[in-house]
C-alpha cells in the first residue's frame, strides 16, 4: 500500500512522545513492504525547540539511528495536496494538525481521493479543551484512532465522527527490548579497591523518563517520585523537558540528578543502568480517561524494568497489574513497593520477566500495525466514492 502520514514531528521526540510510536510504526510498515511518506510542518515546535537547545546535532543523532525513516517539512499555504496524495491508499492524519490542513485534506477525499482517509488522536484534548477539538472538520474523514476506548466515547457522544476506533500505542521492540548488563570480572574492585557488588553493575537505583507536565501532574510528582526517593535515600536520576526552576530545585533538595532531555532511542541504554522505574500519568488519564496508559508503560516493560505505577485504571485490561507491574495507591506505598523490589531480586525479576511476556505478546508496534490494517480493510465497505 502507498501511505501518507502527517503527523506533527518525525524527526524531534522533544516534549513529543507521539514521535516514538509514529517511529515504529513507520518502521514497521516498511518493512512489510508498504511505501510510507511522512510530511511535518516546517514550523511545528518540538523541532524549533530541539534545534534550539541541542543544535542540528540531534538531528544527525536521529538519522543515524533511523536511517530507513525521513519525513518530508511543508508550509501550509505552499502545499500541493495534489501532488502529494495522488495515488495514496490511506492518509492518516494526526490531531496535532493546523484545522486547516485537516480541512483541507479532508475536502481532498471527498472531491477526488480514491484513498482511505483517517485521524489520528493520542491526546487527551478531547476532554481537556474540547472546543479546539471542534475546530477539526472530520465530515469526510472515513474513520478516526483513538488511543483508547474512553477518547472513542467521546468522539461518539459529541457527534464529531461515527466510525471511532480505539488503536492503542505500543512498544517499538526494535528499539526497546532488555540490554545486557555489564558483567562483573572475579576480581573487579570498586574506587575503595574492594570487590563491587553486584548492584554497583549499575548507575543508580531509580530513573524516570518523562517531562513535568504542564502542571497536571505536580502533586503526584512530588508524592510518588520525590519524596519516596528522598525517603528512601535511593540514588536516582530524571530525564525529561519543562522542568520551571521550583521542580529542578525540588529535585535537588531530594539528591535527585536532572538529567535534562535524552533522545527516545537511547531510552533502552539508560533503563538497564538502573534497578527499577514508575509511571506517573497525569491527572487527566488518571481521573478522567482510564485505560490509557501512554506509550511510557510499554517501553519500560519491553525494555525489562520493575516498574511501579501511580493509580491509573486499567480498565480495558491491557496488563495484568500485580504481576506485570506493582501499583501504588498513595506515596507511602510507592515507597513500600520500592523498598520491596530494591530488595527483592525474585520480585524485581518476576515482574520484569512478566511484563516483557505481556508486551511481545499483545503490545508491539507489529501488533498495531496488524490492527491497523484490519481497521482499513473493515473502513473500506463503508467508504464513500470521491465526487468527481
């Protein structure tokens, strides 16, 4: 098939998780056979932002570590909608788009596209600022994803499509997948010339991947994160953008190393120096849109890491918590569950092992290609001819 994809970033995952399963399921397609072009906006911010605090040097980073994947930079008012959709056999389009392109595209499809056309939704705009959700024109959009069954719900209670289907994100598993451990010598010491111990084979106890969060998250940052972590006395380390001066500081007060951003695909590296993670949704996903988890809970579980969450329902029984994660309830249980993985070489081992079962068996970018396709061929008996 020729695909078309615009989506807001390729190239830059700054502030821009959408970017890591666009990644692998581009690079999933291609390698199926399917002929995928994927365009951005020459202005979309996660690249200005990339560019401006890490240089072009992140870019030539990208490349080299997804040399098959490229993406295509376009000004609105300069594209030729013409040129770049003829003889396309489904466009996607994701919702982190000008309305006008959505327009635009879609009264494309009506007119002349012999194609399929969808939208794509992995935010949770649709509850937070439905009125910009509104803006978007999906009359003549043949089917909408939806990164979950609750985001569907919505689609379908406020009218803005009929034909919703929830396409969950998944794990890139090309990418993230267990790294080695750095194996210790008989003799090896540590700076004190004694022998190290098997946990000195790491950089710390803790890490978590994930940017501050606008504020909806901040209190659940400091409960689950910061000061279970300064309580316990683990060594930790954070990565993540938009961190204000007061979140750097808090980390600080807790010995808690900022680490700034880190470019997704070395994601893999960096959960293996490390002993065990947590997932903290935002308050939104936690309280409003259950059974979205985000793309943070496939990779870690993929890459072979104990991990703990902060309360979020599974509600669509995605995983199978207790045993492919622990899930702490309030900050004093995080704590225990922490000290108890710390401690606990079996529990640690038990869950990791669990939890990579879970995600090659149902939850890799293979998986939702696989869905995606069946979702075009069942959009295709109620696909409307373009007028001509």
């Amino acid at each position: 098939m020729r695909i078309v994809m615009f989506y807001h970033s390729l190239v830059s995952d700054w502030n821009h998780g959408n970017a890591h399963f666009l990644r692998g399921i581009a690079t999933e397609l291609l390698r199926r056979g399917h002929e995928v072009r994927i365009f951005e906006s020459c202005d979309n911010w996660s690249a200005q932002n990339l560019l401006r605090e890490y240089g072009e040097h992140a870019f030539v980073k990208f490349r080299n570590a997804y040399p098959d994947l490229e993406s295509t930079r376009y000004e609105l008012s300069a594209l030729n909608l013409e040129n770049v959709l003829s003889n396309s056999d489904l466009v996607i389009v994701h919702e982190w788009n000008d309305p006008e392109l959505v327009a635009r595209i879609g009264q494309h499809r009506k007119v002349r596209g012999d194609y399929l056309l969808f939208f794509h939704d992995t935010h949770h705009r649709s509850i937070s600022a439905a009125e910009e959700m509104r803006a978007y024109d999906l009359s003549n959009y043949d089917s909408v994803l939806v990164f979950g069954k609750a985001i569907r719900d919505v689609y379908l209670q406020n009218g803005w499509s009929t034909n919703v289907w929830p396409w969950h994100e998944a794990a890139d598993t090309r990418v993230f997948h267990p790294m080695p451990r750095k194996s210790l010598s008989a003799g090896e010491q540590n700076g004190n010339g004694n022998k190290r111990s098997s946990s000195e084979r790491y950089d710390g106890d803790l890490v978590w991947i994930g940017n501050w969060g606008d504020g909806e998250r901040t209190s659940e940052l400091r409960e689950f994160l910061i000061e279970p972590i300064k309580q316990l006395g683990l060594k930790a380390r954070v990565y993540g953008v938009r961190y204000p001066e007061s979140a750097i500081r808090a980390l600080a007060d807790a010995n808690i190393e900022y680490a700034g951003w880190v470019p997704n695909y070395e994601v893999p590296e960096i959960f293996s120096r490390f002993r065990v993670t947590v997932h903290i949704p935002r308050r939104i996903y936690a309280n409003q849109l259950p059974g979205i988890p985000t793309i943070r809970v496939f990779e870690a579980l993929a890459c072979g890491v104990p991990l703990v969450c902060a309360p979020w329902r599974d509600s669509e029984k995605l995983f199978a918590p207790g045993e492919d994660y622990l899930v702490a309830q309030d900050g004093a249980q995080m704590k225990r569950h922490l000290s108890n993985i710390l401690g606990n070489e079996n529990l640690a081992r038990s869950l990791a092992e669990h939890g990579l079962r879970t995600i090659l068996a149902r939850h890799t970018c293979a998986h939702r290609v696989n869905e995606l396709l069946a979702i075009y061929e069942a959009s295709l008996t109620a696909a409307p001819e373009p007028v001509r």
